[in-house]
C-alpha cells in the first residue's frame, strides 16, 4: 500500500533530520503523527534511526555518509513502488545480546547473523528501499520530486 501523502510528508521530515533541523526524537514522534500504515515509511524510520541519537541533530560527518542511502530512500518516498521487503531482523533484546552470547557460546550472534544474510538476499539490497534493480531504475527515469509536484 502506497500513501503517497504520507510518503510526501516524510520525506520532507528526512530531509529536515539530515540538515540538522530537527532532533531525533522530533523526527520519530512526527513520523509516527502521521499515521500512515505504509510499511516503507516504517521501514525508512527505522533505517533513519542508526544516524541520530534522541536529544541532538544529525552530525554533519553521519549525514556526508549516509548522503547516498538517504538520496535513495528519499526516491522511494517520492515513488509508486511498493515496499516488498519483509520486517528487519533488528535483532531481539539488543539490551541482552552479550548475556546471550555467553550463554549460547556464540551461536546467538551467528543467528543474528543469518536473519540478516536472508533479509539481505530477500531482495537487491544494493538499492534498497527498492526491492530490485529494475524498480530503482525506473524511480531514477522520472524521479517526482524533479519534474513537478504529483
């Protein structure tokens, strides 16, 4: 399902996280404000997240790095292509992970590690949020924000 509105919205909310414009915190509860049951804007608010932390803006240094990933997701929010991708494997109980491998001896991290590699493979993860080549291509034919607003 494709909110066009929302997928608007939040990309202007990126855009203002990697400026510096806004703190993280800000950005999550705007993003959760706008309600939206589209399953990329969540997927985008989750990847956003490893570039801040709660109270301060994005460092200048992270946002230079990401620059090319957040071009990428800032694309898809501005597309029709539907978000393929299953949920991230975000890992359960980060708060626990070295308790864990302890008592696991290891085998906790190389699962982790495994459901990342199979999310990986679900799809073309060189152009994610896109799910393949084809759909990143054809974004990158006529990207929205260019040629007028829709």
């Amino acid at each position: 399902m494709v909110d066009r509105d929302s997928r608007r919205a939040c990309a202007q909310l990126l855009r203002r996280l990697m400026r510096g414009e806004m703190e993280g915190e800000e950005f999550e509860f705007a993003v959760d404000q706008l309600g939206s049951a589209d399953p990329g804007i969540r997927a985008i608010k989750t990847q956003a997240w490893a570039c801040y932390s709660d109270y301060s803006p994005v460092e200048r240094s992270v946002a230079r790095a990401v620059r090319p990933e957040i071009a990428r997701s800032i694309l898809f929010l501005r597309s029709d292509a539907e978000y393929l991708w299953p949920p991230y494997p975000s890992g359960d109980f980060p708060i626990y992970n070295w308790l864990f491998n302890i008592l696991t001896l290891g085998c906790w991290e190389r699962r982790k590690a495994n459901r990342l590699r199979e999310w990986q493979d679900h799809g073309d993860f060189a152009v994610w949020p896109f799910h393949s080549r084809s759909e990143f291509d054809a974004a990158c034919v006529r990207p929205r924000f260019l040629v007028g607003s829709s």
